[in-house]
C-alpha cells in the first residue's frame, strides 16, 4: 500500500544533470502531503536512522536504496521531536539519532547552492530551505532544512566533504549565498 501512495521519480545523475535537469526534477518529485495525515499513533517500530545517514531495522541495515527513499517520503518529526513514519492509516515512531537525513554532495550554479541527500533527494538551499548552524554529535555544524514546517524541521547534516567545500565558499565573514538568501555557516572568530 505505501508503494501505491509514493510515487518514486528516479533522481538525475548528480554529476552531469543540468540546472534545468535539477529543477524538472524537484518539481515533478512530489512527496505525499504527511502533515495533513492524522492516523492515530500505533506505537513504535524498530527503525533507526544512525548518525552516518545508515538505516536499519530490527537491527539490521536496509541496503536497499529504494526501500530507504521510500521510507523517507514519509517521515515526518512530531512537535515533541520525535520521527514518525506516517501514512493515512498509521503513525508509527522510529529512532533518529541525529538528523534523518546526510547531504554527500554539494554543487554551485548559478547562484545556488545544489545539496544531494543520501536518499537521492536534490535541495537547493535559499528561503525556504535554509542552512543554520546547530549543535550535533561532531560538534556546531551547518545543517540544511529539507522538508517539513519551521517548528518541526527535517535536516540535513552536511557530510564532512561537504562542510569542507562549503567553507570554501564562504566569505571572510564565514557567509554563503543561495537563492539571495546569506547563510553563516561557520563561528566568526
């Protein structure tokens, strides 16, 4: 039932898509509308999301790639952050231990900043899906908004490699532009 609800557009090749490849994608890669769903809560499940972006289950890694992209089309995190897998007809919560999701690649055109997530998702970092600097496991690091309401965010941790070529880009002020929005993305010293 959960493969009949989302609809899985395969991601473009991230090294030789276009701008224009880039946007077509993100606007036909519609996610189901999950906070509009309500279901009642139907306890938890053993999911986990590790730090490194690595999903398992009842202990487990879930190798599959598609199977991953299909869970995280429906996660949602709740207002007393905790994570969910949400459909119309349950919610069920899983264990993240830091952010749900891990950018591994970073790209520059045109005045964006183009982020591939570990599930194949493309975000491209402006108004409405900002960088900010928060505490994590390996310290204050730039983390992007990928999806969900400002109260109630799902991020991304940026992957070391990223961060790294994320700081190239910064200023003197430790500031990057995106869609003509600045993001700090490291401490003024």
């Amino acid at each position: 039932m959960l493969g009949q609800m989302v609809k899985l557009i395969p991601p473009p090749d991230f090294g030789r898509a276009t701008m224009a490849d880039i946007m077509a994608f993100a606007g036909a890669d519609a996610l189901p509308p999950v906070d509009d769903w309500n279901p009642a809560h139907c306890g938890s499940i053993d999911i986990r999301i590790m730090a490194d972006g690595r999903w398992f289950h009842e202990g487990s890694e879930i190798r599959r790639p598609a199977m991953v992209r299909l869970f995280s089309r429906v996660l949602r995190r709740e207002s007393d952050g905790s994570h969910v897998l949400v459909t119309p007809a349950e919610r069920l919560t899983i264990m993240v231990d830091d952010a749900p999701f891990i950018a591994v690649e970073l790209r520059e055109e045109a005045g964006a900043l183009i982020f591939r997530m570990s599930t194949g998702d493309i975000i491209i970092a402006g108004p409405q899906h900002p960088l900010r600097l928060r505490d994590g496991p390996a310290g204050r690091l730039p983390y992007l908004h990928v999806r969900g309401p400002d109260d109630r965010p799902l991020e991304a941790r940026l992957a070391r490699p990223v961060y790294y070529q994320l700081a190239e880009l910064a200023d003197e002020h430790g500031c990057v532009n995106s869609g003509g929005v600045a993001f700090t993305i490291g401490d003024v010293a």
